[in-house]
C-alpha cells in the first residue's frame, strides 16, 4: 500500500514532465516550423493581422453580413444559442432576423433566404457563408455600393472555397476586405 | 450534399483500415513482444519506471490491479485541486482568470480523471493555461488507465487458469509511452497545419474591419486538442469545444479529429482479438457495436440534413439542413454524424451545439450515451460491453438449458450478481439524478430559474442530458444548462465518480475470478461465443436493457417534443 502511494507519487510527477512539459514544448516547437507559427491563419490589410479563421460581426449594409452570432463575434468567449428546435421565443427571434433581412434586402424573395443566414452558428465565430448566403447579398450591394452586379457575382466566385469533402464555403472576412478593395 | 456523404463514409473507412493494425501492435506491446520501435520506447520507460521505483514485471492479480489504479487516481485529484484552486497566482496565467471553486475545482477534476470531461466552465475564461496543460496531463492518464484496465480482462481470458494477470503500471505506461503519445505528436502536426495555435501569449486585442474592438482567446491548442480526441476526452480547449474555428479550422481537421476519437475503440477490439488468438470474437463485436451505431447515426444525419419543420414553416429554404448551431465549413451531415460518433464512443466533445439538434436526434445522442458501449471509451467501452457478453451467455445459457461458460469458463452465481449490479448502475444515476433535480425545479422554479435554457420537454432533456453525459463519462452537454452551480457542480461528480470507477472493478472482477477457473475443453456442446447468432443475443439484451430502463425518461423529453414540433 505504501509503496504504491510513493510510486503513484514519483510516477506521476514524471509523466508531467513528458506529457505537461516535454510534449507540449515539442509541439511548440514544431508550430515555427509551420507556415503559420502556431499564431493562426491570418490576413493582413489595413496594417491589421486579422484571424482569417475567426468571423467577424459585419451589420453594415455595404458589407456581406456574417451570420448571428450568440456571443457577437468577441473571440474572448464562444459559443451557441443552445435554444431547442422548437422553443418559441427562439422561432420569433428566427421570424424577426427574416423580416429584418427582407427590409435591408429589398426585391428578394423570402424562399431565398438560405436558413444559415439567420441562424447562429455553434461557435459564435463562425467565419463563412455559402455561396447563396452572398449571391442573396449582392443587389443590396450593388445599390449601396454603386458597383455592377456582375461584378460582385464574379467576387464571390473567385472566394468560393471547395475542398475535396465537405461543404463549399467562402470567408466573409477575405471577402469584405477584397470587397473594400474593389474600387 | 453528395460530396459530404462520401466524407462520411471515407471517415469511417480510413478509420478502420488504421485500426486493424494498430490493434495488431496494441496486442504485441500490451503482451511484452518486441516491436521494432524497440529502440527509441525502451530507455525511455526504463528511466520512468527507474525514478518512479517501479517493477514493471511484478505479477499482480485483478485486487492489485484495482487498488494501483485507485490509489495513482487518488493522487491526480488531489493535486487537480490544488491545481485548480490555487491558478490565479501560479505561473501561465496571461489573461488573470481567477481560481476555481471548491466545487467546480472537485467537479472539474473529477471529471477529467475520469476521461469524461464534463466542463462546467469555459476554457477562455475558466482556467489558466497552467491548467489547461494539467488537463491535457490527465487526458493522457485518463485514457490509459481504461486501457490499462482493459488489459487486464485481455490477460485474464487467454486459455489458461491463473491469478497473475501482468503489472498496472506496465500496462499503464506502455498505453502513454508507445500509443497514446507518439499518435497525438503526428496528429498535432496535421492540425498545426492547418492553422491551429500554439502559442503562449495571452488573449489578443483588435480592431475588426469594421471598427469594433475585440479580443481574441488563444494558447497552447495544438498540443491539448489532438489528446482530446484520441484518448476520446471531450474536453475543449475553448468553450465551444470542437465547433470553435480555431479548435477544428476547416473540414480537413474535422475528419482528422473524426478518425482520431474512433481509432483506439477500434483498435482495442482487433487488440483484443489478436491477444486471446481469436480474431472471430473481434469481428463479432464489431459487427454488434457498428449495427448499433449505424442505427444511431443515420437517423441523425437524415434530421439535421432535412432540417428543422418550424423554421422551413416560415418559408425560407434549408438547403444545408438544420444550421443553428452548425458551422459552415463542417454542415449538417458531419456534424449529424460527429454528435453520434462522440456519444457512442465517450469523447463528449462537440462540433455543433447538441442543444440545438432534433429531437430525434437528441434521443439518439442519449440514447448513444445510455447504451455507452457501442465502442465506447478507451478500454472502458469493451469493458461495458464484456457485461453485456456475460449476461448474454446467462441467458442463452438458461434457454438452451446449459451450464453458461464462456471461453471456457463457467459463468456462476457471483460473476452474475456484479454484471447485473453493473448493468443496472447505470440507469440508477441517471434516473435517481434527473428526478431528484426535477423534483427540485418543479418544487422552486423560481429559485432555479437559471437552470433550464428552454422550456417545457426540452427543458427536461437538458437536465436528462447531463446526468446521462455524466454517468456514461461522456462530458457533452445540452450545453444551455446553467450547470456550474453547487448543485449541479456536486451531484454530477458524484455521479461521475461511480459511472467510472465500478464499471471498470465490476468486469475486472468477473475476469479476474474466471481467469483463476480451470479451462473447459470446448465440445459440441459448448455455446460458440463468436457466431453471429451470438452476435444477435447480445444485440437483444442491450436493447432490452436498454430500452425498458430508460424508454419512459425519453418520453417525457426527446419523445414529446418531436410531437410538438411535426
């Protein structure tokens, strides 16, 4: 018994060393040796070293709006709305972010609108949308910006991401910032 | 869709193929054979067993087994506390995150010795980074003490009657030294690619583009997240666990994660069969626990990709299925899939909110969870199902009129009583958790108002989760439960303590007393254990287990909330 409480003692403060110390250490190492430093993706513009992987809140009409976000895109915390299927308070805040988008998107039709534009997502920091989540925004845009439909239409194709599994996606962040810099 | 059905399938498939050589190499390490990595393993366990004073050859029998592993548990929790309680003054603690209380210091730790990882705290803002590497300590130690435990019951069914069933720490150190640690270094670099951070600088502040200041959390990731799937953890390193961008950044990194957490449940069924020479008996399990977890996970992919009827009621379209909660890059299917593969399996950890799923979806998730052995956790999970496998053999013992025996050896009265102690367990903690907490709210709603994110069925599936994550060692959650409080904090550490440790003594124990049984040479007569007749036997009586212990608990949730909601 004794001699079992000393080496569980000795034995786990040697494994801290390997697994609390020498490992992590490795790893922080090897994370030099990679394109990114362990810092994260990132996207530098406006003299600003943004998280590409990070979304942020975009409410501004002449941006391409992100998704809601339950924790407002402050990368300090995270998370979802965790609100049930079929909660009712949560469906009304569902029926007012469509009403919301119908007024700032005039001239759509509302069985266009994709589901994820006015869901949460389960991060909170979700940085993509579809490809209809932006083709939708692209007449708002256009009218605010004063930029050709087509040009937009050809922005969003060049920032469609589709990798070899799993959805297609484009980076709303990539996006707007290539959006700033269109004219 | 089509492209994210054929990730699926390429998930599991990839998994599989690994595991049956790594189960391979999981039977010659655990059976003291030389493997050629020989040279780089053996000075370094010589210099861990050295200072730690340790004989890794000394025979122990199922008792000695049982009380090393208590007593190094023992130790854990204690200085987790310490740990936890102590952070805000102790070093690595960049953004001043205060120390724990008492009892969310005693739930947290519980909770990661157990490898369940319930987190009633956020990693941001919860724990410092001193912690989080303590943590990710305990995820290595966590899992290999099941798969130390389950060692055990390997050595104790091969041929042959004895009390010597190999050394804890052998078994224990081996898991870590020659598994568990070179896999998570190769995962690591993958995820390190793909953008993940490791750094230890505090949070970041910024400007957003479009001028608002935030501040972005970050830390050692890399290292913690890769642990955490393997040793099937759970435990986020963020908050939003695996649905957070910088916790699983693209799709790619999903499916690493995906493989990850399948890879040593699978691995320890093939290890299993290559110890004991009967590779039928693996493939007999795994055609059960994959049945099962087919049965599971497809009704939940075809919810969450047909998503949800209130929000398609209001007349926009849901192409990409059920979104709230969902992440872009991972959608509807995987996440389907991932909330079935991490509850079947003991990861717990979440790639979209469990909250927010159907509910048919959230049924399966408990459901998953309620079975706990469909794969299940690392060396607990064929642990879990090893009872099952006795009550079988009881029971078509006694219908064809036999002696029950399995492997040769007779299946008696007192292997009996502990499976069925066992097997009851289980439903015991949930059930008496959920109605005493029920009780609790019905009686004062006010006073525990913050408990319940909604109303009404879902409500009481959200208390129903977390006894349910607890008692299986899951550690996902219905994560709108207000769960760090006294209450909550207390009675799930309780829950979790006995979901853990008498699950893993009780097979133990059966297999230590049948190992010290004399062989029974197999004749015509003898019940054949590895048929797919079995196979089905087995299937029934988790089901009926199953189904009778937890169907009326479902009802009043998942069940009536589907009738609300289509």
């Amino acid at each position: 018994m004794k001699t079992h409480v000393f080496s569980a003692i000795k034995l786990t403060l040697v494994m801290l060393i390997l697994l609390s110390g020498i490992y992590p250490l490795l790893i922080w190492g090897a994370a030099h040796l990679t394109p990114d430093k362990g810092q994260g993706k990132r996207i530098i513009a406006n003299g600003q070293s943004y998280y590409k992987n990070i979304g942020q809140t975009f409410t501004q009409g002449q941006y391409f709006y992100s998704r809601p976000s339950a924790v407002s895109y402050n990368a300090a915390g995270s998370g979802g709305s965790n609100k049930g299927p079929a909660n009712p308070d949560y469906l009304a805040t569902v029926q007012a972010r469509i009403d919301s988008f119908m007024v700032h998107n005039p001239g759509i039709h509302k069985k266009d609108i994709p589901a994820e534009l006015v869901t949460a997502s389960g991060s909170g920091l979700d940085p993509h949308i579809s490809v209809e989540a932006a083709t939708i925004q692209v007449k708002r845009i256009s009218q605010i910006r004063n930029i050709p439909e087509a040009n937009l239409n050809e922005l969003i194709r060049k920032h469609t991401e589709q990798p070899m599994f799993g959805p297609s996606v484009i980076n709303v962040l990539a996006l707007n910032i290539s959006l700033d810099q269109l004219k | 869709m089509y492209s994210e059905m054929i990730g699926i399938v390429f998930m599991f498939t990839i998994s599989l193929l690994l595991a049956i050589p790594l189960g391979k190499y999981m039977a010659k390490v655990y059976g003291g054979q030389p493997t050629r990595l020989n040279r780089v393993f053996n000075p370094l366990e010589k210099w861990l067993f050295g200072i730690s004073n340790i004989n890794p050859n000394t025979e122990m029998n199922w008792k000695q087994h049982m009380l090393a592993m208590m007593i190094i548990n023992g130790v854990w929790i204690v200085l987790g506390m310490l740990i936890l309680m102590n952070q805000s003054w102790l070093p690595l603690n960049p953004d001043k995150n205060p120390d724990m209380s008492a009892h969310l210091a005693f739930n947290t730790t519980i909770s990661f010795v157990v490898n369940c990882n319930l987190q009633h705290y956020s990693g941001e803002t919860g724990v410092s980074y001193l912690s989080q590497l303590f943590l990710q300590f305990l995820q290595f130690v966590s899992a290999a003490t099941g798969m130390a435990a389950a060692v055990v019951l390997f050595k104790a069914l091969k041929d042959r009657a004895t009390h010597q069933l190999g050394n804890f720490y052998f078994f224990f150190v081996k898991s870590i030294t020659r598994i568990l640690l070179p896999i998570s270094v190769v995962i690591a670099i993958l995820f390190l690619l793909e953008g993940m951070p490791m750094s230890f600088e505090g949070k970041e502040q910024m400007v957003n583009l479009q001028g608002d200041t935030i501040q972005v959390s970050r830390g050692p990731v890399a290292s913690f997240v890769p642990i955490k799937h393997l040793g099937t953890n759970g435990g986020g390193y963020f908050g939003s666990n695996s649905a957070h961008p910088l916790e699983n950044p693209s799709y790619f990194s999903n499916m690493v994660a995906m493989i990850a957490q399948l890879l040593i449940p699978f691995s320890m069924i093939f290890a299993f069969g290559y110890f004991i020479n009967r590779r039928k008996m693996s493939w007999m399990i795994f055609g059960v626990m994959t049945v099962g977890f087919l049965l599971l996970a497809i009704p939940n992919i075809v919810q969450e990709v047909n998503g949800n009827p209130a929000i398609a009621k209001m007349g926009i379209q849901q192409k990409l299925g059920a979104m709230e909660g969902k992440e872009m890059r991972i959608g509807a299917a995987a996440s389907g899939f991932w909330s079935i593969v991490t509850t079947v399996i003991s990861t717990g950890s979440v790639n979209a909110m469990h909250d927010s799923t159907m509910p048919m979806s959230g049924m399966n998730e408990m459901l998953a969870m309620m079975v706990n052995s469909f794969y299940g956790g690392c060396g607990v999970g064929l642990l879990n199902f090893f009872i099952f496998i006795i009550l079988a053999v009881f029971i078509s013992g006694l219908m064809v009129g036999r002696t029950p025996e399995f492997l040769g050896k007779k299946i008696e009265a007192n292997e009996i009583k502990i499976a069925m102690l066992i097997a009851l367990l289980h439903p015991f903690l949930i059930l008496v958790g959920t109605a005493l907490s029920s009780y609790l709210y019905v009686n004062n709603p006010e006073a525990y108002a913050s408990w319940l994110n909604n109303p009404g069925f879902h409500g009481f599936s959200e208390m129903l989760y977390e006894y349910t994550s607890s008692a299986a060692n899951n550690g996902s959650g219905f994560e709108g439960l207000g769960d760090n409080t006294l209450w909550w904090n207390t009675s799930t550490g309780i829950v979790l303590i006995l979901g853990r440790f008498l699950p893993i003594i009780g097979p133990v124990a059966i297999a230590g007393m049948l190992a010290a049984k004399k062989q029974i040479p197999e004749s015509a007569g003898t019940l054949k254990t590895d048929t797919t007749t079995f196979g089905i036997m087995i299937f029934a009586v988790i089901l009926i287990v199953t189904a009778l212990s937890f169907f009326p608990s479902l009802a009043l949730g998942p069940i009536a909330e589907y009738f609300t909601l289509y």
